[in-house]
C-alpha cells in the first residue's frame, strides 16, 4: 500500500482542472493499494486555482499570493493519512511544488526546473517514507 498523487489517478484536481493521468501507475493500481491524495486540496485550496512554484522558501501563486501554509497544511493531512495506514512509500507527481521528488519549478513561472522537493514530498521523507515520481516506475 502507498500514498499516490491523485492526479496520476486520473483525478482532475490539477490547478487547472484536469489530471496527470498515467498508464504505469494505473496498472500498478490494478496490483497494490494506491490511496489517493492531493495536498493542495487537502490544505484547503479549490480546484481550480492559480498555478503556484517555491521561491525562497514560499509558495507563491503566478498571481503573488503566499499559499505556503495551504501547502504545508496539505502536506500534514498526506503525513497524517500516511502514519494512519503505515505507509512507507509514495509515488508523487514531479515537478509539483507540492509533490515533485528531486525535481520543481524554480519560481518564476518560466518552466524553468531546479532540483529540489514539493512541500509534502520534504514532509514525508523528513518522516522516513520513501518518495518516488511516476518518471521513476
């Protein structure tokens, strides 16, 4: 059983309504327990929403809106759900600034990528769960 990025579900929580929907991961739905999650939501941000990136330690919206602590909430819940059921792993949606594992975006809105960890990504391997993207299936 592991923690999976919702959207690679093929659930449209993206913050553009749509999904990252991805044929690895699903066949391997068909094989072990996948529990859903999307951080964004589970902080209390609605699906749509503006596209966000870390910079300097914040996540902020294309819009400049600091929603750092929708972030940091989500993640939370994910850790919260993940210790409920004694996850050790998870596979998350790269690039995310949520989610990306090795791999975000560097803040400026550019599709400029950095290396570096999602906000629940860093949660859940400061607290000893193993962390993989879909790219790494």
């Amino acid at each position: 059983m592991e923690i999976c990025s919702a959207c690679l579900l093929g659930v449209k929580c993206r913050y553009d309504s749509r999904s990252n929907l991805n044929r690895k991961v699903i066949q391997l739905a068909k094989k072990e327990i996948l529990i859903p999650v999307c951080p964004e939501q589970l902080g209390g941000l609605p699906t749509p929403r503006e596209p966000a990136e870390q910079s300097k330690g914040r996540v902020v919206t294309n819009l400049g809106e600091d929603v750092t602590e929708n972030f940091k909430a989500g993640a939370r819940q994910v850790l919260k759900l993940a210790k409920l059921f004694g996850i050790k792993g998870a596979i998350l949606k790269q690039r995310s600034p949520s989610c990306g594992c090795g791999q975000i975006y560097d803040g400026t809105f550019s599709c400029t990528i950095i290396k570096g960890d999602g906000v629940t990504t860093a949660l859940l391997k400061r607290n000893g769960i193993k962390v993989i993207s879909e790219e790494d299936l």
